[in-house]
C-alpha cells in the first residue's frame, strides 16, 4: 500500500512517499521514513501525529493513499495571545449600546 508521510518545520517541508504492507501503523510509517533521523531538530516520539489532519496514535492502522502528518509543538498558543492582547487595549470610554 502507498501512503505519505508529512512533515513540515518553520524553514523545511518534506512529503516522503513510501509502500509499506497491508496491516502497516502510523509507527511503522515514520521508523520506515527515518523521520527522526531526517529531522533530528523533531522530538518524533513525543510529536503529536496524524492522518489527513486528525490526530491519531502510533498504533493506528494504515490504509492505501493515507498521509501521516507529523505535527510540532506551537511557538505560542493562539488563544492565550488573543486574551494578552485585550488585556493591553484600553476599553473606549463611550458604551457600543448607547450615547
């Protein structure tokens, strides 16, 4: 069966296309990339994986034209960087309801 692997860094994005057998997991995927030894800078057994965009573990199993994505941990979280922001603006002295 053919599936993908994905991985994508700030400065570096690979695809590795690989044929494995029938019954293949998502762990046998990235040993069978060597994507801990192509991205050294990647924490692979603690990355967060997935297949088509949905988190899934190591031990799920493959099917024909799958792509396994590896995802890296956010540099900031979005939400909590949203929450510092308003904090910082100052609230407009008239009310949006009324005069």
């Amino acid at each position: 069966m053919k599936v993908q692997v994905a991985v994508a860094l700030p400065g570096r994005q690979e695809l590795l296309d690989l044929v494995l057998e029938p019954g293949a997991t998502v762990g046998d995927a990235l040993a069978a990339a060597g994507v801990g030894l192509r991205f050294p800078e990647l924490d692979v057994a603690r990355a967060a994986v997935g297949i088509w965009s949905r988190c899934c573990t190591r031990e799920t199993r493959l099917r024909d034209g799958d792509r396994v994505e590896v995802y890296r941990e956010l540099a900031a979280d979005a939400k909590a960087q949203r929450r510092t922001r308003a904090r910082l603006k100052p609230s407009s002295p008239r009310s949006r309801s009324g005069p």
